[in-house]
C-alpha cells in the first residue's frame, strides 16, 4: 500500500478566513483561483486580502460541468502567459481536478494526453492549494483528476501523487449554501467512495478505518444536512466523511459502481454523484455474493442492526441504502433521469473499459453483469 497525504491540512468551520495568510506566507507574486461564479461572493475578502498583500490574482470561473480536454487546454491558455506561483482550487470536484492539473502542467514539457492513465505524470513545478465547497468527491486530497475525452466522449482518469495538494483547507460552513439535491447526490458519491474502499478486492486494513468510519458519518448526517442545508453540525460531519473518502482513492479507490456510473455522465451528462447513487444499491446486490462479511460490516455502519446471519445482514444494508435515497429526494431509476432502455448495451459496452475500477471489484463483472445490473436499476 501506498498513500500520500497533502502537506498540510486544515479542517474546521470557519477555517477559510486563515487561507490567505496562509497563501502570504507561500511568498507567491501570482495566485490563479480556479473557482465558481456562485462562490465569489464569499471569496471577495480572500480575494482582497491577498491583493493588499502585494499578491496578483487571476480568476477563472469557466468550469461549470464535469470537465473535458477542451474546458482543461481552454484554461491553460488563461494560465499559462499569467504563469501564476499557487493554483487554487475552491469548488467542486470538477473544479479542484482541473485545479489540480493546470498546476501540473505549468512549466511541464509533457502533454496532457502523455500523462493520462496512472502514474505518467513526472512532476508539479507549481503549489497547489485546494478548497472543497461539496462534500463528496475527495478530490481535495486525492491523487485523482477525470476528464472526458471529447475524441471518443469517455472519462478519463489521471493518477499520480504530484496531483495530491501541498496545502488542503475544509471549511464545511462553504456548503451550507449547496442546494439539497446536489447535498444530497454529491453526499452519497462520498458514501460510495468508502462503502466501495471497503468492500474492494485490495482493500487495506489503514483504509478500512478511514472508509467505515465514512459510511457511518454520511449515512448518520446526510439527511439533516439535505434537509436543512444551515446544519453547520450535520454539513461538518458529511464534511469529514467526504474527506475520509478521498483518502480511500489513492491507496485502494472505487470499483464497478464508478465504473457503471462514468457512462451515465459522458453519455447523457447525468452529474457523477447522482449516477454513483442510482446504481450503487443495484451493484451491492451483485456484489454481496462475493464479500458478504464485508457488506454486512458495512450495513452496521450505515445503522442496521447485526443478524446473526451476515447475508441477512448485508441486504438490509441494500434496504438501507435505499431508505437514505427516498430520503434526500434522490431518483431511484435510470428511466427516472431520462435514461433510455435502448441505451444499456452501449453503456455496458463503454463501462467495461473502465478496467481500472472494474479490477478492484470483488466480483468479476462481465458485458452481460453490467447489462442485468443497468436494467435492475431502470
């Protein structure tokens, strides 16, 4: 096993107001703050403070979907003649992965497309500061980054530790402001990335008590955070299960319910999170067979009572996956979302080269096993 950990990391609500000292004393003359529209409001202080600093910044807010090449190369064209010290992520998945490369590629001699797959990417010149306004991808101190290849419209996935931050800070007070419907989908892509750490065929026992402990946080303060968004306890604790997920990624990561989900977005641009949430009891129900033990350790955590029986146990942990579902208002079929029937076996098709995650799955998960668990969840 091997895991990297940010240089730094600083958890806490109210811990945005410490970042700009904290980028003043990086001694940079240029900060690029890759971000979102919606956030600027709150960012304007930040924002001063570093220019009364003596600190240049540049702004781009132009990631607004899951990103592809072209939104990545449309960024490095700001970025590259502003040539900024710090890169600043503050956002989204979406936002902290393309962060994360632009800082890789500033002063690369490497191409993206030399370095997509894992462990290609030779080094990172620049700082790189993350910020997290979501609780749900981890990106902020993951070794990861996905793009959607616009040649052949698949996700691809980057993997190196010059991705993982210098410096990391989660402010959860940053999310009181998500709507329920993203709390909601974006919480239970947090879930997955821990339930899917856990339940992973090269799962590690270091992980394990970052993964459980994750299933247990987001499952227990998920729906107070959806239901009212201002719950600076609930938003803090889905905060810390969102992060705990992220360091699953690096040493163990995902497996078949990322794999079946990335055609979901690159096909008909369903968001990840939601995509994770609608197949993810379907691919429990597959994957049980395969690791019942680890399922049902996985129920408790999501707080059903143990049976004597495990694989009793890990269905009702299916059944409770369900209930916190219907409970954050998400959808609980493809047809629901817009999803044609006619559409599985290209899907299946396309999920399949995922092989990165599908070899992590405990159960080997054919054409014909993505189709069945594609038509179970229409």
């Amino acid at each position: 096993m091997t895991i990297y950990f940010p240089g730094k990391l600083v958890f806490g609500n109210g811990k945005l107001a410490g970042l700009a000292g904290e980028l003043v004393s990086l001694r940079p003359e240029r900060v690029m703050l890759v971000t979102i529209d919606p956030l600027m409001g709150v960012l304007r202080g930040l924002i001063s403070e570093l220019e009364g600093a003596g600190v240049r910044v540049a702004v781009s807010t132009g990631i607004v979907q899951e990103p592809t090449y072209e939104d990545f190369h449309r960024l490095m064209a700001e970025a590259s003649p502003f040539n900024p010290d710090v890169v600043l992520g503050i956002g989204g998945g979406s936002v902290l992965d393309v962060a994360k490369l632009v800082a890789a590629q500033l002063d690369n001699e490497q191409s993206l497309e030399e370095y997509v797959g894992i462990g290609l990417l030779k080094g990172r010149a620049k700082k790189l500061v993350c910020v997290p306004a979501t609780s749900g991808t981890g990106s902020e101190v993951s070794p990861n980054a996905i793009l959607v290849d616009n040649r052949d419209n698949q996700k691809k996935g980057i993997i190196s530790p010059f991705l993982v931050p210098d410096i990391v800070y989660v402010d959860p007070l940053l999310t009181v402001s998500v709507p329920p419907a993203i709390t909601a989908a974006t919480g239970l892509d947090a879930l997955t990335h821990c339930l899917e750490a856990y339940t992973n065929k090269f799962a590690q026992p270091l992980i394990d008590v970052y993964a459980i402990e994750g299933v247990r946080l987001i499952a227990e303060h998920l729906v107070p955070a959806v239901r009212q968004g201002d719950d600076a306890y609930a938003r803090s604790q889905v905060a810390m299960g969102s992060l705990l997920g992220g360091f699953c990624l690096g040493p163990v990561n995902t497996a078949a319910v990322h794999a079946l989900s990335y055609p979901l977005g690159s096909s008909f641009h369903l968001p990840h999170g939601l995509s994770n949430a609608l197949l993810l009891p379907y691919v429990m129900e597959f994957n049980i067979p395969a690791a019942v033990e680890r399922y049902a350790d996985v129920a408790v955590a999501l707080g059903v009572e143990r049976r004597w029986d495990a694989l009793e146990t890990a269905l009702k942990g299916v059944e409770k996956i369900r209930e916190l579902s219907r409970e954050c208002g998400i959808p609980m079929s493809l047809k629901e979302v817009g999803i044609p029937l006619e559409a599985v076996p290209e899907m299946a098709e396309a999920a399949m080269k995922i092989t990165r995650l599908l070899n992590n799955n405990p159960r080997p998960v054919t054409v014909e096993d993505a189709m069945t668990i594609y038509k179970a969840a229409y």
